[in-house]
C-alpha cells in the first residue's frame, strides 16, 4: 500500500530508531560525580563560588567605616580571610581570631606585608596609598607612605573588626607554626625583630616609619621596658611572654608560630642588648618550669599576686584612691567618659614622642587585663613611658589591690 513501509529494511530502521538508549552505568554516574566535586573544588580554591560575598561580614559602625567594608571586599579580602578550609597558611578569620593591632600597624602590613610579618604570602596593596618615594631598604629618612582615602576606611573597618566581641579574648593570630630556624639567635632577630626594632636594638627599623604618633618600637639598648614583673631588666620571662603573646592593641604581635626553643631563644638574645644585663643578671635557669612564663614576681617585696574577695568596702576604698593618686590627670575619662585625652608633651627614653595615654576604661592594656597583670603595672610602672611605679606610694598590698579592682570593676561597667 502507498506510503507503507515494506520490504525487510523497514522494520529494521523503526527498531532502530525506536530503540532507548540504555542507562548509563554505575562507573558513568561515578565519574560524572568526581568531575562535578573537581570543578567545585577549583572554584572554592579560586574564591569564584563565594567570591564578593558579605554575609556575616558586620556593617560599617560609621559612615567610614562602612566606606572600608565596601573596599574591603572590592580588595576580595574575604577570600583569605573568612576562615574557610581552603584559605592560606597565614589567613585567618579576621572576625574571630588574633589580638588587635594597632592602624600603623595596619598600614604598614598593607603597603609590605613582609615588614609586619615575616615569609607573608598577603600581596601587597600599593593602590591604597599616595605615590611615594619611601622603600623599605632606602626609605628611613622619608615619612611612610600616606593612605588614600579607601585606605584610612580599610584600616578603620579592620579595627572595626578587631573590636568584636568575639575577638575580645583573642590573644594569638592563629598562624600555622614555622620550621625552627637553626641558623643562630642573631638570625632570628634579623627575620623576626629587626625591622620595627632595628638591626642594633635601637628601635629604629623600616617599620618604625608607619608608627609615627603611636607606641613606637622598644629601645632595646637603654635597657628600659614597659611589661616587668620585677625590678631590674624584665627577666627572660618576662620578655618570652611578650613574644608569645605580643602586646595587644599596639603594632607588637605575637610570635606563637615559633617553637618554644626559638622564642626563648629571642628572650635571651634580646636582654642582652642592654648594657645593664650583666650586672642585673638574674637566675632564669628556672624559667622552664615556669608555665605562665613570667618569672620573678616573687621578687618584689613577696607580694602576693592572688587578689583579695571583692567587696563593697574595698572597691569604695579604691574609687577613693583612683581619686587621691590623681590618675585622672593622665586618663581623664574616670572622671569623665566624654573627656578627650589631656594635651601634654610627652616623649619616650629617646625623646621619641609618645601618644595619649591609653583609655583605662575601653583600650587594651598593654602586658595583659588579668587583676595579676594589672597589679604589676600599677607597682612596677612601665619603664620608658610617662606611667610611674605606684610601689613606694602605695606600700600597702590591700590599697594597692582595691586600686586594681575598682579600676576593673569600672572597666567592665563601661561594657567592650
């Protein structure tokens, strides 16, 4: 009949063209999933699957620092920097993890990364900042580099984040630890130390230029230091503690990347710039033993570092003393939380000129907020800066612990 199919071919192509396809095998279906998994694995390791994104990134505070956030993700920090598995060795989450740093600090680790942190993989962020003739090799006697306007946002938005309270605790930045370095004590004080302190200990490194206006970088030939637990040098404790930890809130970071051995060994190198470390040579033969890693309390007129119950009576006996030792001349916000920083020409061992004191009621304090840190600031002072030891005017160890208590009982009303 017309239009029939016959003949043997006919039913043959209909078979054909009938037929399915038959199902793809358990090996396809496997190996689809491993290309797929692949692909996702390069764009998490690239940032392309989350990239730009800016949730759970906090808000600007201020109308600077929501400026910074925006440039933040347009310089894609977040990729390195959101805690993610796949972010660098030396990224870590800047919402939770690292003590403060100061903004000189900031720019300094924006503009080299390598000045503030040895072996960093961070690129450098030269658009953030004004043409300048200023080099880390030739650049010492030129003012650092100057930030752009995106730049001052950025450093703001990052100390907008070091202030959250999950970062309030915050003591270690969380770098991966490095390899110990066996090439000898002075080769770690070249890597690690010299340049905020200088290749002689004179405090003078290229880092140094990015801190004008804030604490500037210890002096270590003077033999004057600002965290001691004793009289004296700081003992070999002392300073491993201040290697460990590093001074939060200032451009001092810590170094607990490195292994126990090349930290100690950067104490002993350290105290022996000074030329008074001979004759105020103490027994730091213990300090293995010594698990806080601040030696030597002990040896000031055996006052004990466990403060007393608190109580009504003695916090009232301490607000009395905040007034009688006039502390407020120095930090007017005990006084008056709106009161700006007292306008006086102060300067450092060197002449070197020295910032506001800190605001006792919201800052960080440098060695450490702990009621035992705190006591030994308030007896010891802090060597080299305009903060005197209170030892001698206060030769009472209840007056000088109601002092403490009352200041952090104040500290902690006024909230982080």
């Amino acid at each position: 009949m017309p239009g029939r199919p016959s003949g043997p071919a006919g039913p043959a192509a209909g078979d054909a063209a009938g037929r399915a396809l038959p199902p793809p095998g358990r090996a396809s279906r496997w190996l689809v999933l491993l290309l797929m998994l692949a692909l996702a694995w390069l764009l998490v390791r690239s940032g392309g699957l989350f990239e730009g994104s800016s949730a759970g990134w906090p808000e600007g505070g201020s109308a600077l620092q929501g400026r910074g956030r925006a440039v933040f993700f347009a310089q894609r920090c977040e990729r390195c920097h959101d805690g993610r598995w796949s972010a660098p060795a030396d990224g870590a989450d800047l919402r939770s993890a690292g003590a403060p740093r100061s903004a000189g600090w900031h720019a300094m680790h924006l503009f080299e990364p390598a000045l503030a942190r040895a072996f960093s993989k961070m690129p450098a962020s030269p658009g953030l900042f004004r043409p300048s003739d200023w080099d880390s090799e030739f650049g010492d006697d030129l003012p650092a580099p100057e930030l752009t306007a995106d730049g001052q946002a950025l450093v703001a938005y990052l100390l907008q984040l070091q202030s959250l309270p999950a970062r309030r605790g915050a003591v270690h930045s969380g770098l991966q630890p490095q390899p110990d370095l066996r090439g000898g004590d002075d080769d770690l004080y070249r890597i690690w130390c010299s340049t905020c302190h200088g290749s002689e200990g004179n405090g003078d490194g290229p880092g140094a230029a990015f801190l004008a206006g804030e604490s500037l970088p210890r002096a270590f030939r003077p033999g004057l230091y600002r965290v001691r637990s004793g009289p004296g040098l700081p003992s070999a404790g002392d300073l491993l503690s201040v290697i460990s930890d590093g001074l939060p809130g200032t451009a001092m970071p810590d170094f607990a990347q490195l292994s126990e051995f090349d930290r100690r060994a950067l104490a002993g190198y350290i105290r022996g710039y000074s030329p008074r470390a001979d004759d105020d040579a103490d027994d730091d033969a213990d300090d293995d033993d010594d698990d806080d890693g601040r030696d030597g309390v002990e040896h000031y007129a055996g006052d004990p570092l466990t403060p007393p119950a608190v109580t009504p009576e003695l916090l009232a006996r301490g607000d009395a003393l905040l007034t009688s030792m006039r502390c407020a001349q120095c930090h007017p916000e005990l006084d008056d939380a709106s009161a700006p920083p007292p306008s006086l020409d102060w300067t450092d061992e060197l002449g070197r000129p020295l910032p506001r004191a800190p605001q006792l009621l919201r800052d960080r304090f440098k060695g450490g907020e702990a009621p035992r840190d705190v006591y030994l600031r308030v007896v010891m002072g802090m060597s080299g800066s305009p903060m005197p030891a209170y030892g001698e005017a206060l030769p009472l160890t209840q007056d000088r612990w109601a002092l403490v208590l009352a200041l952090l009982e104040r500290r902690a009303a006024a909230g982080p």
